[in-house]
C-alpha cells in the first residue's frame, strides 16, 4: 500500500511517499480502507517532535517509519476475529493512528458507522476536534442553557465545532476570529463575532460564564478578567505550546481557581453523541482545504504556518 511516512523531526519536508505492507489487524480490530484523513493541531507535535515526550511514540532518536494521522474515514476492508459491530463494506470514521495511508488499522471501540448527511471527507474530520469541543465545553465547562460562551479561536478545526456544540446546548455564543473568518463564523451559528485585529475582548465590559481558549494570546489574568465570579477558563491550544495548559493546570490545582484544562480522549459515547448532533443537523465539520496522499507535506505546511478556517484533509 501507499503511505505517509516521517524520516525526521522538525518540519514537512521530512514526509515522504512509499510503498509498505498493508497492516495486520488484530481480534478487536478493523482494517479500514482509508477515505480521508484529517489533520489537527495535534499532529503539529509529532512532526516537530516536541515535547520530546511524544518521541517515545514516533521514535528516538529520529523516527522509526512513523505514519502520521489520527483521525480516519473509510469503507471497512477486514474485521478480526472478535468484532461484532461491523462488516467489510461498512462506512465508517473515527481515531485511530498511521491513518495517511491507504489502509489503517483502528481499534472497533474507536469506530462508529458514517453519519448519514455526511460525505466520508465530511466524517474524517469529526473525531479529535469535535471531541475536544464537546468535552471541553459539556465536560469541564459544565456548559448550560444561557450561559454566555466565548470561543477564542472560533474558525480553527475545534472552534468551530465548538460554536456549534454550545449553541446546542442552548449557550448564547461570541466568536473571536479574524475578518476573512466573520460571516464564516456568523453563519455556523455565533450570535456574536469579534475581529480580533480589531477588537480586544478582554477589554470590553461583557463576562463570561465559559471561554474556551484555541489561541491563547492574551495573559491567564486578561482572561480572567472577562469571565464571570464563576465563570471558567479553559485553554486548549495545539500552537502555543504545553505550557498555557500546564500553568493553568497548576493554577487550578493550587489556588481552585477559574482555569481549568484538560486532554480530550476518544470515548465512543462522545463520538455517538456527535453523530446524533450531526444527524440532527445541529454540528456540521467545516473543511477548510484537502490533499490528496502524495501532498501531505503540503497540507503540513498549511495546517503549521497558515490560521485554517476549519480542517485540513488527506483524501486517498
């Protein structure tokens, strides 16, 4: 089969095109012909390969045929010997790892069948960003009828789910973006949009009862500052780097304060809720731009240097 893999850290250009060996699967598993492919901010880490923590998954010293991509939609190839759910034909999406190939191995608790209004392209995007939206927002934001929501970051790959998932839940949504991004924004359902280039929100008067952060570019005090007695802050930010999440985290432990974070997790009772959002037409994925296999250093470059409105595929 065809497949993406890493030779290096650091940047695209160590991504390269090959022939490999299908993978094996197996008992809990589903060999999944890969449709698409989505990238996220997540996988920004592996290639740089910082923190040096996430090489103990890639490879030390330098990768060891590492195939990037997490998330995945396809038509199911294969089944092992103790899965119950699916059939080859089935199509499918969900998280699994090595996905920028042209097969991949995906654990069946990981995989739910596509969401009927959607295309496979549309359903490769769903997992991670959704699922960080989802639990961020529901999870540790505890997000409610009424509650007034900013989404800082709100054109990204998990912004805007999360715009669409807070106004499921009933939360009256401001969105911070940029002004290409607006009537994007506007249009995914905020009730509110704010051009950062122009407009600080920290600044202005309104408070929050939940900001969830996808940029972090103001101080953990300016954030602070805009939510409510209780409100809370939740950063979760793939550019930034570990340490926003991990001062927050402290904060939060040592003095209980209004930060909070967290790591999203692949939970098949989050993906179920997510297709019953989508197909109730409440969350639909914005794409921002696909590439096609042989071009995934490109949709790297994309996705690490340029603000995506939305999320960057792989289709194959």
């Amino acid at each position: 089969m065809k497949a993406i893999v890493q030779t290096g850290y650091g940047s695209p250009d160590y991504f390269e095109l090959i022939e490999t060996n299908k993978p094996v699967i197996k008992d809990h598993e589903v060999l999944v012909r890969v449709h698409a492919a989505a990238l996220h901010a997540g996988d920004i880490y592996f290639m740089r390969g910082v923190p040096k923590m996430v090489r103990l998954m890639v490879g030390i010293p330098k990768p060891k045929k590492y195939i990037p991509g997490f998330d995945v939609a396809g038509l199911v190839e294969e089944v092992g010997k103790k899965v119950t759910e699916f059939q080859p034909g089935d199509e499918v999406f969900g998280s699994g790892q090595n996905t920028c190939a042209e097969y991949a191995c995906v654990k069946e608790k990981n995989l739910l069948l596509k969401p009927v209004n959607l295309t496979l392209d549309e359903a490769a995007a769903i997992p991670t960003s959704a699922l960080a939206a989802l639990q961020g927002l529901r999870d540790l934001g505890k997000v409610q009828q009424g509650h007034k929501v900013l989404i800082n970051g709100a054109s990204g790959g998990v912004g805007t789910f999360a715009v669409q998932i807070a106004k499921a839940y009933g939360a009256e949504v401001t969105g911070i973006c940029s002004s290409r991004n607006l009537d994007m924004v506007r249009s995914i359902g905020a009730d509110h949009v704010i051009d950062y280039t122009r407009t600080d929100f920290t600044k202005s008067k309104q408070r929050y009862d939940l900001i969830l952060d996808q940029v972090t570019n103001h101080s953990l005090s300016a954030c602070r500052s805009a939510l409510t007695t209780r409100g809370k802050y939740i950063p979760n930010s793939g550019n930034s780097g570990m340490g926003r999440i991990i001062k927050a985290l402290i904060l939060s432990l040592l003095i209980r304060g209004q930060e909070r974070t967290y790591l999203s997790v692949s939970k098949k009772a989050d993906l179920i809720t997510l297709k019953e959002l989508i197909e109730s037409d409440q969350v639909k994925p914005v794409i921002d731009r696909t590439y096609p296999l042989s071009e995934t250093s490109e949709a790297f470059r994309h996705l690490e240097e340029v603000h995506a409105s939305g999320k960057v595929l792989i289709t194959v």
